[in-house]
C-alpha cells in the first residue's frame, strides 16, 4: 500500500481530538530482563543513526523522555533520539500529514484506543518476536495489555499503564462538615458528599461537589466501570458488538451519569475551564482522573490537600478503567533505523526505566513486577491505583476518537437539547455499533 493511500486511511480513522488522557487522559515493553541503558550497548564501532520518537505534549512526560534520551544516548553512542512532541488536538494530524510526506517518527507513542487503526492503515509494523514477542509481553506485563493483541501479534508496547482513581480536597470537605480522611466508598456516598460539597452563588456555581467533565474521563468511568455496576457489560466477548443499551441496566447507568449534572447538580461541563483545572484550582472536591495526574499535581498544586482513593463500588462490584500509552514502531523505521529503534524501544521498556516513570509520572509500570514493589505501595496517593490493576478493565476501540464522541453527543443532547436519555444512548450505541461494524467488515 502506497504511502499516499495509508495517509489518507488514517487521515479518514483520526477525528480531532478535545481528550487529555490523560486524557482523556495517557510505553511499555517486552520480556522479563531489567536491562539498562548501559547493559544495551553492544558495539563500539556501529554505524551512526538518528531516529525520531514522537508523541503529544503533555509536559511531566516531555521532560522525563528528555532525561531518558540522555541516558540512553550515552550508553549508545551511535544513536541520536530526536523527540518530537505536538498539541494533543493537532497531533493525529500532523501523523497523517508526516505520512502522506514519507517521514515522520520511527517510534510513536498512541493511546491504546488508536492502536487498531493505525495498524490497520500500515502505519505500524508487527514487533519483532526475538524482542517482543506475544509470550514474552503476557507473562511479565499487565493483563490490560491483550487489548491491543490484533490477530494475534503485538504492534506496540507501553512503557506504563493506569487506572482510574477518585481524588478529593480535604479541605473542602473539612470545610463542609465531613471527615476530611474518609472518602466515599461506594456510590450514594459519592453523590450524597458531592451535593454538600457543591457551593451555588447567586445561580452560578463556585464550587463543583464532583467534577464533570465528559471529554475527561467521565467518558470512561462510564463505559468499562458504570455499565458493569450497574449490570451490563459494555461490549461483547467476541469485541463485535456494542451493549451500552442491552439491558434496562444499561439505561440506568447513562441516566445516572447524566443526572450528576442535570438533577443532582454538582458539577458541570468546563466549570473552571475543566475538570482537571477544577481540581488542581481547589474549585472541586471530588474528581475521577488517572494516575498520571499525580505528576502535574505535585508540579502544579504543591500546597493542595489532597488524598486519593480508589473507585466507588456500586452493588458490590469494584471496578476500574485501565489504559495506557503504547509505542509502536512505524514502517518507516527499516534496517539501522529499525534495529536503533527496537533497541530504544527495549530501553524504554525495562524495569528500570519503568521504576522512574512510576515516580516522576505517576503511571504504573507495565510490567507486573512494579505493581509489586514495596516502596511503591508505601505511596498513599500511588497506592490506590496499583491496587486496582488486578481488577481494571480496558475497553476495545476501534476508532477511540469517534467513540468517544459519540457518547459525548449523547450526554450534550440530554443536558443541552432535553433528549430522553434512553434515545440519546440508543443514537450513541448505533453510532459506534457503525465504527464495530465497518472495521470487522473490512
């Protein structure tokens, strides 16, 4: 397939993009050796290579790869890694443009969500199996992983994963009657602490009881966590089929997504620009993020007093989303740029590596063996995101932009147009039922 031709495949799949995944919300790698950067050098002598490595800007990850490109350049003297960072809404595009050009990156990072596209544009090239083989990466990384096993090959690896967790002000709360060191556990305590929490002025809110922000994660608490408890799984067993409205549960769920803002009234859409600014301002109490915003808080909010819990349970089910950042290797990347990138690709991946990401980002490390590291679970604040990794569930997109829009859509209608909820989530379900159906059809 023509480079022009996979450009314009893609260009078609990527829809502009409002998710900071951490964004919404956003590495890993393959075996079980914790190699370093100097344990990857092996020839003096080699040939001299550049390689680009590109993924969207988000600041705390910006700088760590600055830091590890060093490390990794000075191990591996003839390599040069160019990092090449754009705005998370421009980023998609300026793939597809690079593409239609015949450069670009040699490694990209993507959100798990975009993985299939990609590889079904022949963007991506299958990872090599004496590096990464499926063997390797299902027995040292986290289950969450699988999702993006396509046909059964790997065409990327994540350096780290996350899940979901709910963040509150203890301030806020002290400042309202409740005990600042004791969370909400399940979801009636969740709304019934956000209502005393939200303070309202002269009908304009001052202060969000619960954040809510769908193009954040609220989108994905949704799926993969409220649909289950309230007793409907989101998506097939065979990923083919979308079940968001199967059952009354799953109307259940969307209505009481929605009724946070329409009824119950304790956050709204981009109160205080949004919900993550809300946050980190001390203008919300309650916020559900991934664990990849513990590094902007302790950059941004040093002074805030903040504590981090795990997901609210609802009819006993405890639940959360689980995602990631992957890197792929692009078909770009051929002879000496394919060998310098898997060789990058297998640093990126290691245990050590994914020991100082788990610090200085906040995102779990990929493989299981950090989930289980002592020091890290002496983290309050990292601890309950860890904990969560055996009982986090990913969501398979197809199109993660077009998916996520659609449920986007959804809430909009009943919040801005009075829409019946049960109508709103049927459009929804059929939309992205069309995105399931075109991409096994083809």
């Amino acid at each position: 397939m023509g480079r022009k031709v996979i450009s314009l495949i893609l260009a078609g799949c990527m829809t502009f993009s409002v998710l900071l995944a951490g964004c919404g919300n956003k590495n890993e790698a393959p075996d079980s050796t914790s190699q370093t950067s100097t344990e990857t050098s092996t020839t003096a002598a080699a040939k001299p290579v550049s390689i680009e490595y590109w993924q969207y800007f988000y600041e705390t990850k910006v700088n760590l790869m600055d830091e590890l490109i060093k490390e990794f350049q000075g191990a591996n003297s003839n390599i040069t890694v160019v990092q090449k960072h754009f705005p998370y809404d421009s980023y998609q595009q300026k793939v597809a443009a690079a593409v239609s050009a015949g450069s670009g990156p040699d490694i990209i990072n993507l959100y798990y969500g975009w993985v299939p596209k990609y590889v079904k544009s022949g963007t991506l090239q299958q990872l090599p199996e004496a590096s990464f083989s499926a063997e390797k990466i299902e027995s040292t990384f986290a289950p969450m992983v699988k999702v993006n096993k396509i046909d059964g090959k790997y065409y990327t690896v994540p350096t780290a994963v996350r899940t979901l967790g709910l963040f509150w002000n203890k301030d806020i709360f002290k400042a309202n009657g409740l005990d600042p060191e004791k969370p909400p556990k399940t979801l009636e305590e969740l709304v019934e602490m956000a209502k005393k929490c939200t303070k309202i002025e002269n009908g304009k809110l001052e202060i969000e009881g619960l954040t809510f922000q769908p193009s954040g994660q609220l989108h994905s608490w949704f799926r993969p966590v409220l649909l289950k408890q309230f007793g409907q799984e989101p998506i097939s067993a065979d990923q083919k089929t979308v079940q968001w409205n199967a059952s009354e549960n799953g109307y259940k769920a969307f209505e009481f997504l929605v009724n946070l803002a329409k009824v119950d009234k304790v956050g709204e859409k981009d109160f205080f620009t949004d919900d993550s600014t809300a946050f980190i301002s001390g203008k919300a109490a309650l916020h559900i993020d991934g664990s990849y915003r513990l590094g902007s808080l302790k950059s941004q909010a040093k002074d805030l007093n903040y504590g981090v819990t795990v997901l609210p349970s609802y009819n006993g089910v405890d639940t959360s989303f689980g995602s990631f950042w992957t890197n792929g290797i692009t078909t770009n990347a051929t002879g000496d740029k394919l060998d310098a990138s898997v060789k990058f690709l297998e640093y990126l991946t290691s245990t050590d590596v994914m020991k100082t990401w788990t610090q200085k980002i906040g995102e779990i490390g990929a493989r299981t063996e950090i989930a289980n590291d002592p020091e890290l679970l002496k983290d309050d604040k990292l601890a309950p995101f860890i904990q969560q990794l055996p009982i986090a569930d990913s969501y398979f997109y197809v199109d993660e932009d077009a998916d996520r829009k659609a449920l986007m859509d959804a809430i909009d209608k009943v919040l801005l147009n009075n829409v019946d909820p049960k109508q709103a989530l049927d459009e929804a379900t059929a939309q992205v039922q069309k995105l399931l159906d075109e991409y096994w059809g083809k």
